[in-house]
C-alpha cells in the first residue's frame, strides 16, 4: 500500500520532507530470508540527535537522517524465533554507563540501541524465547541528572507504572489501571478526576418515536441482520437522527453516519456522546458519502435519506459506489427515493453489465427503494478443504480490506473454512507444552468470523452457521501438519507449478515460482499459488506475476492464504511463534484497479530472443500487466530479476534515479507505478536481447517537480539514433506536473538491441519507462488516467 514518513515545519505546517520510499525494501527476513518488504510504523516517533527513529513493531526499529529523510538503517532480526523490535530505547549507552547489547549475528544492533531483556522475550511453542538486552531499561527514565524508575514511582501514585512523561515542567505518570498522575515543580492542592465511562443510556422511545422503531424494524428484517455495520449516508433533518437512534435500540449493529452540515455533525456527536453510545456504537463523520473512502462490502444496511444524497446515488457512478459498499449475501440500501429517482435507478441496473452491479435486486417498500446484494459475488468461490479454490476474482494486483489481531490461532492450526461470507477457524490447545501435553494438541471450539470486515461473529449468528459448517468440522481431527498428500513437510523444494508462456519471450517452460523460506509448503489453489515466503505471498498464475509478498505479515505454518468469497483470506495463525515479523495480525485482500501499485519478486533468468519488455526505471520491483508487459526494475532493486541486458551512458556523469510513491500522480496516459518515477539527466540507454525485427516502442514521461512550469525541461529524444521528439515540454503536453504522458512509435527496426538517447535544451531531461513489443504481438491500449487530484465529480 506505500509508507510514507513525513517531517513538517512546527511553525507551518509545510512539509520539509517526505520519505515514500520504505515501503518497498528488498530485505532480510527471520530464518535468514529475504522479502519485498519494508517499514511498518507502529509507536511513537523519537529524536535522537540528527536521527528519527520510527518503531516497527516486533522488528527493530528504522532510523531516518532528520534533516534529509534520508533512510539510514532498516533491519529485521534474521534468526528465526528470537523476540525483538519495540523493545528498544533510543539513547545511547554511555549515558547511563551501560553496554550496548553485543552483536551476535542474530540480533546486531546500532551502538545507541540498546534492548529491553525483561520485555524482549515471548512465548513460543516449546517455552519462553529471550532475546538480547539488559532487565529494565525501559522502566526507567533520566531527567536531567535524575533517574526516574517505573518501579519506584513518586508518593501518590497507586497501581503499576506503564510510562512516565517529563514535559512542560511537569512529570505524567501512566499507569496500566489507567491512571494519570500530574506532579509539579511546587506543593499545590491535588485534583482529582473521575473516570466519567458509564453504561450507555437506554435510547428513549419517545425520542424516536413508536412509528419510526415499526419502521426500522421492518428494515432489519429486509436486511436479515441484527449484527454487523449500519451506514447513514447524509443527515438532512431529524429523520435521519432517529433512524440511526432506532438502529441502536433495536440492534446489535455498530452504526456509522456521515453528513456534510459540521455544526449539525457536532450537535450528535455531543448527544450521543452525553448518552455513552458515542466511540461504542455509533460514529459520525463530516464528509459526502460518496467520497467519504468506504471500503467495499462493509454494510449490511445502508439508510439514504437526505434528497440530495439520494439524487448523487441515482446516478450511475454514484450508485455503483454504493452497491460496491454493501455486503455480498444480502446487503440492503434503504433509499428515500422519489418514483423518478426509483425509475432512474432501476434502468441503471438493466442497463449494468455483470461486473457493474452484480447480484443486484431493487424493489419497492412504500415510499422507499430496496436495493439488495443477493448471493455470492461472480466467478467467487467456497473454501471447503481439499486445497482448491479457484477463485476467479482474486487476481493481482491486491489491496487491504481490513486488518485485525482480535484473534490470533496457533501456527499450526488446521486451515480455516470459509463458506458464503463466514470463515470458521479452529484453535489448537499448545500452551500446556512443554510441561505435558505434546503435539499435535486438542483442538479448541470453533470461532467464527465474517470474511469481509473481520468481525467476530456474535452468538445469534453462529448458531445457523453450526448445521452448515457440522459436516465440513467433523472431517477435521488433530494433526501436527497439515499439508496437501506427499508434501515434504519442512523445506519443500523451489515450486514447479505446470507449463506457462514466458512474458518476455513468449516460450513455453515450467513455471518456476520465486520462492524463499516458509514452512507452510505453498499451495496451488487453482488460479493463485500461495506460500510463505520470508513473508506472505502469492503467485497470480493468470499473469505469470511473479512473487508478490504480502510486507511485514508472518503467515502460519499451515497454508493460511486461502482465495475464497472475493478476496485472499489471511487469518492470523501467529501463536506460538516468536519470530521477529512486525505485523502480527490477520487480514483480508480484495482485487484492485491494475493502476494500483504493486511489485513482485519474479527469480533470476537467463534471457534471449526478448519480444515484449518495459524497462521501469527507479521501480522498487518488478511488474507484470494483465496485458503481458513485465515490467522490469531498472537498476535492480527488488530482489532478483531476468538478466535482461541494460546499459545507461551519461553525457555528463551517470544520471540519477529517482523514485515517487504512485498515489501522487494526477493522472494523465500510462501505468502511474511506471511514471510516478524516472531517471533524470541526459543519457544514452540500450537495451539487449531482443529476437530481431520490427518493435512498437512506448516512451513514458511525467515531470516529478511539483513546482515545473511549461518551459521548465525541454529535451530532444533520440530512438535508434534518429530524432523523434524534438524540443520536448513534459508540463506543456501532460498538462501540469505528476501527470503521465506516453509516446508511441510504430516499426522501430531491431537487430537485437533498442536505443534512446536523451539531450537536454534547458533542464536535465527525464524518461519514466519504456516498453517494446514485438509488432507480431498486441501491445494493448495506453491507460489514460482521470486527473486524482480533483474531486470526484458527483
């Protein structure tokens, strides 16, 4: 998804610096791997010096020059089943006379980081796992000449001391019963606060009213669900106050409103705030709807009421925004729509091809339209065991869903089962080892979840999930390993998954799947090859896309990435591990636009009689297009690529790569993850290892200066050594800075080798990406992009 680390001016605001590099890092692993990895912030930022340093979980933390944003050193502990990260403090040891903790190969550290030893162990399945470190340094503070210890903490303070806080004069002291204690510099009479948290209060019929409660109940019903997330889209009036207060009466949902009037927006936030529902139940933001970002498949009841809101949804773009929001399996909208609204939406449906509006049912209750999301999405598949799944919607590239570490399984769990938008999910009862009980250990009750939030699923609705899910439960027993029939069960080799059509030379050859450490064995669910691989990753086999990992996420020991509903499905099967990944959590993947960005790790090869190519140049990795394009990572950067043969000359010194997060492109023509970076300077660049003959070529180019204006770089392009573009003005033909332009040449002659050469006018010249196809092949159509800077236009 990108990492972005920022330095802002206090005083301004202005943004001094921006780091959107880390995110992508080709890296070492725990078990001394590798992955396309990178950053995960969590935690505070610290100051240290002339160094910021940015917490990353259970990995060891990053560490920034604060002046340039410049990434100094990103480390994970490479030895499997150490503890590490967090627990670290940013000071060095001479000033507390202390050594640092040595460099022992497993866990080498800076010389001013020093760990943890109390906090910097876990439990791991055969006992307690201690890393390296010193007991008690994070308890304990120096102030001035004073050292403050958590362990003795000032008079007054009752219960166990979490972190103490010197700023503005005054010593804060957290504790972990939720206390906060304030002491001064002087003796001052001592206030005390309450905690105010009280039961929410019961919602008031009369405040809502006997016809509007018959109403919304009725909506319930029509939804067929009590549980799960309600959206209020605009609040024009009191209508909409006492749909979402009837909701929380009669419901178990959580409720999420969102209405442009702020004053009217802070009005309910303090009323329902004064009740005790606020942050528990209900939530209200300012925003329009439809721009507000929902994810997909969130709702299992939308309410629109406000006339205008209503007006947006029965247009087309607006209403596929909201279908897109609803819950596959029955999601409802409730719309107060006018019967030309009604007829308006009703023809947009007839009209809707397969993949706008699915599954898509729209009736009429009173003076409102029912708009239904029934069944399954298309081409979606049930997991039901048996190691297949071919789901033809989950494809690359992918995004996050949700995310969660509610429930954490044992590593080596049995693969959960998902069927119609639940997923149930067996624990294993590990803990009792070493001291009796011996794998494969008990299996625990089943937990239940929805696949499409993460939500744990609440009593009422497990129950008609029981009879469903029994004869799928009753074939599970207890294993220590579950893998497919005659898998190697720890280190299977590099996969061989059939025959595919090499991107670059269009050959048949085995497919050879780029894949390093994981003791989950990789998994052919049809469409799809998911393993563990340093991280989590997979393998689109549609695309031949090469390893796409999925950063920071340690997946189980049991194959736990699983396509099934619409989406990759990672249930955290974490416990019992100690292993040094920074994200411990579970999540889901649903498939996103191909102008999303995404890199992958596609394994050395060596190439000859190359037909189709892009070169991506400053790319943290390499990329394959729906259309056959591998885009290649140029220099190297993203773990190991194919040999294709690549030299850049400059004209005055070698010219210099740069690098731009794609979410800050405003559009244009061409793949934003090709021109959202570049090399800049003049350059001779050629190219080898093409079969001979005749090629289409495709220039990418996007100014990476913000403040450029037309004029600004003006370059001549060379394509084996004739001119083609001359007095070139990047800001001039794309129509404003960080915006694509692409230039296409048709019957480019090859004897084996291409050749661009860029030659400056004012300015140092800039070149994004090039892309060669053979003439024999179809080279697709250019992406031309909406401009992402404006609104979306309702």
């Amino acid at each position: 998804e990108g990492v972005f680390v920022y330095a802002l001016d206090a005083q301004t605001g202005k943004v001094r610096w921006l780091n959107d590099r880390t995110g992508f890092l080709f890296t070492p692993q725990p078990h001394g791997t590798h992955a396309l990895s990178g950053l995960t912030p969590q935690g505070y930022l610290a100051v240290r010096g002339q160094e910021l340093i940015v917490p990353c979980g259970a990995g060891t933390p990053a560490r920034f020059d604060r002046r340039t944003g410049r990434l100094i050193e990103f480390k994970l502990p490479t030895k499997g089943r150490l503890p590490s990260g967090w627990f670290t403090a940013a000071a060095r040891a001479r000033r507390r006379g202390q050594k640092p903790p040595s460099a022992n190969g497993n866990q080498k550290t800076d010389a001013g980081l020093i760990f943890d030893a109390t906090i910097n162990r876990d439990r791991h399945e055969g006992g307690w796992e201690q890393g390296a470190g010193q007991p008690g340094v994070l308890r304990q503070i120096r102030v001035g000449q004073r050292t403050l210890r958590f362990d003795q903490p000032p008079d007054g303070v009752t219960g166990t001391v979490h972190t103490m806080v010197a700023a503005d004069g005054k010593l804060f002291v957290v504790t972990r019963e939720g206390s906060l204690y304030c002491f001064g510099e002087s003796k001052t009479k001592t206030r005390i606060y309450r905690d105010p948290s009280k039961q929410p209060k019961p919602v008031a019929k009369d405040s809502v009213g006997e016809e509007k409660l018959t109403e919304v109940a009725r909506w319930l019903e029509l939804a067929g669900a009590r549980n799960g997330y309600a959206l209020i889209w605009g609040v024009s009036d009191q209508e909409e106050q006492r749909v979402a207060e009837s909701l929380l009466s009669q419901s178990e949902m959580k409720v999420i409103v969102v209405a442009s009037e702020a004053k009217l927006v802070d009005h309910l936030r303090r009323r329902w705030d004064q009740w005790g529902w606020y942050g528990r139940r209900i939530t209200i933001h300012v925003g329009h709807p439809l721009r507000f970002g929902f994810p997909p498949f969130l709702a299992n009841l939308i309410v629109v009421a406000d006339p205008a809101v209503v007006d947006d949804v029965a247009g087309r773009d607006g209403l596929r925004r909201l279908f897109a929001t609803l819950r596959p399996f029955g999601g409802t909208a409730i719309l107060a729509a006018n019967n030309a609204q009604h007829a308006a939406i009703q023809r947009l449906i007839a009209k809707a091809g397969p993949s706008d509006l699915p599954q898509a049912k729209l009736t009429r209750e009173g003076n409102r339209s029912v708009l239904r999301r029934e069944g399954p999405l298309p081409g979606s598949t049930n997991y039901t065991g048996n190691w297949k799944s071919p789901d033809e919607r989950v494809r690359a590239p992918l995004g996050v869903l949700w995310f969660d570490d509610s429930v954490s399984l044992f590593k080596r769990a049995p693969q959960p089962l998902i069927l119609d938008g639940a997923m149930m999910a067996f624990d294993k009862s590990w803990l009792g080892w070493p001291k009796g009980d011996r794998p494969p250990y008990e299996l625990t009750e089943p937990i239940y979840a929805d696949v499409y939030t993460g939500r744990v699923l609440a009593d009422e609705e497990i129950q008609p999930l029981k009879d469903k899910f029994a004869p799928l439960a009753a074939k599970l027993k207890p294993s220590n390993q579950y893998r497919p029939p005659g898998e190697e069960p720890w280190k299977p080799d590099q996969p061989v998954v059939g025959i595919r059509r090499n991107p670059l030379t269009g050959r048949t050859e085995p497919r050879r799947i780029r894949r390093y450490y994981g003791c989950d064995g990789g998994i052919d669910y049809g469409y799809l090859y998911t393993m563990r691989s340093g991280t989590g990753g997979f393998y689109d086999k549609r695309i031949e896309s090469g390893t796409i990992h999925i950063g920071g996420v340690r997946t189980g020991c049991t194959n736990n990435l699983i396509p099934a509903n619409g989406l990759l499905n990672v249930p955290a099967m974490i416990a019992g591990c100690t292993c040094s990944y920074p994200l411990l959590l579970g999540l889901a993947l649903t498939p996103m636009p191909e102008t999303f960005e995404q890199w992958a790790v596609w394994g050395e090869a060596e190439v000859q009689d190359v037909q189709r190519v892009g070169v991506n140049f400053g790319a943290p990795g390499d990329r394959v297009t729906r259309a056959g394009t591998f885009w290649l990572d140029w220099p190297p950067r993203g773990g190991p690529s194919p040999a294709v043969p690549v030299r850049i000359d400059g004209n005055e010194g070698k010219p210099e790569f740069y690098y731009r997060h794609s979410v800050w492109m405003h559009g244009g023509q061409g793949w934003p993850w090709v021109c959202a970076s570049g090399l800049r300077g003049e350059a001779r660049i050629v190219i080898g290892a093409f079969k001979p003959g005749r090629f289409t070529v495709r220039l990418y180019f996007a100014e990476p200066d913000e403040t450029q204006a037309p004029g600004g770089r003006v370059f001549d392009v060379a394509l084996q050594g004739r001119a083609v573009l001359t007095s070139f003005d990047i800001v001039r033909e794309a129509g404003g800075p960080m915006k694509g332009v692409v230039r296409e040449f048709h019957d480019v002659t090859s004897d084996g080798t291409i050749t661009v050469e860029l030659t400056a006018r004012r300015g140092r010249p800039v070149l994004c990406g090039v892309e060669l196809v053979a003439d024999s092949l179809h080279a697709g159509a250019i992406p031309t992009l909406d401009d992402s800077s404006k609104d979306w236009p309702l």
